[in-house]
C-alpha cells in the first residue's frame, strides 16, 4: 500500500463508517410479527397540535375519532396554537376538546406539545399522551399496538411515519421511498438491536410517568429529534411500534418541498452540532448503547451526503488505480460502500411498495441530490422553533 492510498483510506473512514452503520441496520431490518393484540385498561390523550389547519383539521379528528379502541378511554385535544384561521371551530364541531393558545413570543410546535401535556397531566384521565399531526390518518389499531408496549413496561413509543399521497408525485413517491428508508429500515433495525428508534414527531406515544420524569423541554423546529435525545440521556429508549402507522400529508411542488427540507436538514444539523460528538463522548465513557446509536444516528449525515461522499471516494480510489498501474487498497473501501448503499436503498424500495414506477423513480435521485446541495448553499435563516406551514397541495381552500 502506497502512502497516498493509506491517506485516502484515513479520510474515507468517516465515510465506511456510516455505509457499515446503514448496512448493518439494512440487515437487521427484516419484518418481525406483530405483538398478540388484547384487551387494555390504559387511556389514551390524543394530542393534535395544529396551526392554521382549519382545512384539514375535521378530516383528521374524524379518523381519530373511528380508531378501533374504547370510546371511553381516549380523549382528542386538539392545541389552536397561534391560528389566525377557523382552525378552534372547526376542531370543536368535529368533536374535539380544543386547547387555544396565544403567545406571540413563545412559537412553534413545542411549545403547543408543552401546554397540552401539562393539561394532560393536570387533568388525570390519561395514562399516556400520543401526538399526531393535523395532517394525519393513523391506522385503527394505533391504540392498541400502544397499549400492548405499555402493559410491556415501554415508556415511550413510535409508530411508523409514512406517507397519505405517494402517488401525487414523483417527490411524494421518493419521499415514500425516503421514509421507509429512515423511518422504518432504521427504526426496525434499532428496534433488533435493543435501542432507541427515534422519533420522527409524528404518532409518537409518551407515558405520563416519562413525561414527568423528563418534562417536554424542547422547542426547536426539530424538537422530536432533540426530546428523543433527552430521554436517551435520562435512560429511556423509544421502542418502534412497526405494526402500526401514521401517515401524514407530503407535499408535490418544488416550492412546498423547498421550504419543508430547509426547515427539517436546518433544524438536524444544528442537533447535530450540538449533541453529536458530545453524545458519542458520553456513550462511550458509560459504555451506554442506547447513546451510542443516538450518536450514531446525528453523526451519520442524510442519505445524499453519503452518496456523495462515497461517489468521491470511488472516483478518487479509481483514479489511484489508473495512476499507479494497479488495484489501489481504497478500491475495496469505496466497492463496500457502494455496495451498502445499493441494499441500503433497494431494501427501502421494497419495503415502501412503491414497486416499478417507484424504482423508475429513483433514477431523479442524482437531480434530487443536486437539489438538495443548491439549498444547502443557498439556505435562508429559519426562526428557532417557530410554526412555518407548509401548503396542503392537496387540499386548499
């Protein structure tokens, strides 16, 4: 091995790293069956934080209200959180109980999340909280799945987040292909490994006792990512509830979707910034799993960047090769990468049931990865935490 192909296995490494990360959890991602459902005493307060929402909200409260669970034991809150619109009325007429908030300096998602959970608790009838966007369909059995982790000693819990129009677009079906990348190959894995799947903000499931033991202090854009950190360090994982899921609206146009990444990849990064190396210090010196994978998980970069890093990788490896007469060492580095990738995202593509227009769609992702580039480059500021609502393409006034 020549000096040159030894430094440029050093600075791939980061890049093996995270192929190895994705490839293990692609390997252990295999379905598993679903718990043996039965009867529970637990309840249920149904959060729906909302703002602006005065289209769809009814929509989502009436597939709430049809869930295959006690009428009894479950509540719908819906939080009109800052909404300038008829969202309270219209949450109320179908059948909701409405918490209206107004704070002009105190904006966003979680803050909405910490008002209702504090009424929760204050009120007592539930057990445990679930959270659901305004723009959702969950499945009837949602409760129950729920139910049957806490009866089990879980505390807190994430369905499967996909999406309600995959077929509205070739974005949307990506997306599809994107989220059951993300939200379901990696939360199965981390589920087989024993640690934390993550939470993904939308149909997650909280006991009381957690959310007494670590109040809901998070109030970034990307405050599911940062409280799912927190429970981590206080010794909770969050378990994947893979049977059930929450399907939420996914928006078609390049503007929407513009608007929509910048907030999610502006909000990750700076977590990542904050908690990565710091979490991975932490996790090793108390040997922790559970915070390891958390590191892990901010670490690794999104899909994009990885591609792009081992696309550099092979270049670089092959040019090596050509310029030394011989097979460069680095090469089997950049084919391991290549070759994780490649299951990585053909094990997504299945599990997302996309079938062939899906995998005809993933021939836009090298468009998709420039895309996303542009707006890494051109990034506006986005004001911390604060609502910025994306357009329901498929359902505007």
């Amino acid at each position: 091995m020549t000096w040159m192909d030894a430094l440029l296995l050093v600075l791939s490494l980061p890049v093996g790293v995270a192929c190895g990360y994705l490839l293990l959890l692609t390997l252990l991602s295999a379905g598993k069956a679903a718990p043996a459902r039965g009867a529970s005493t637990r309840k249920f307060d149904i959060i729906v934080p909302a703002h602006n929402e005065e289209v769809g909200i009814a929509s989502t409260v009436a597939n709430l209200s049809a869930l295959d669970y006690p009428v009894a034991q479950r509540r719908i809150l819906v939080v009109a959180d800052n909404c300038s619109d008829a969202t309270a009325e219209r949450a109320r007429e179908a059948g909701a109980t409405v918490l209206v908030r107004h704070d002009t300096e105190r904006r966003g998602k979680g803050y909405a999340l910490e008002l209702a959970f504090a009424q929760s608790l204050k009120d007592g009838f539930a057990d445990a909280v679930v959270v659901v966007d305004a723009d959702t369909h969950v499945s009837p059995h949602l409760l129950h799945a729920f139910a049957l982790r806490l009866e089990a000693g879980a505390q807190a819990l994430q369905a499967h987040y996909g999406v309600l129009n995959p077929h509205a677009s070739w974005r949307t079906r990506l997306m599809t292909i994107a989220l059951s990348l993300f939200h379901k190959v990696r939360s199965m894995g981390r589920e087989r490994l024993g640690v934390s799947c993550g939470l993904r903000g939308n149909g997650m499931c909280f006991s009381h006792r957690v959310i007494r033991e670590v109040p809901h202090e998070a109030f970034s854009i990307v405050e599911d990512l940062e409280y799912g950190i927190r429970l981590g360090r206080a010794g909770h994982r969050v378990h994947y509830v893979w049977e059930a899921e929450v399907l939420g609206e996914m928006v078609s146009s390049e503007k929407a979707s513009r608007s929509q990444r910048r907030r999610w990849e502006g909000g990750r990064w700076a977590m990542t910034k904050q908690f990565g190396v710091p979490l991975l210090g932490e996790a090793l010196r108390k040997r922790d799993g559970v915070l390891l994978d958390l590191a892990m998980d901010l670490l690794v970069p999104p899909l994009s960047y990885v591609v792009l890093g081992a696309t550099a990788v092979t270049v670089a490896a092959g040019a090596l090769s050509v310029w030394q007469g011989h097979l460069a060492f680095s090469s089997l580095l950049a084919a391991f990468c290549v070759a994780s990738l490649g299951l990585y995202v053909l094990r997504g593509w299945w599990v997302s049931g996309m079938g062939l227009r899906g995998l005809v769609d993933l021939g836009r992702a090298p468009f998709y990865v420039a895309w996303k580039l542009w707006l890494v480059l051109s990034r506006p500021q986005e004001k911390k935490g604060e609502w910025v609502r994306t357009t329901r393409e498929a359902r505007k006034p």
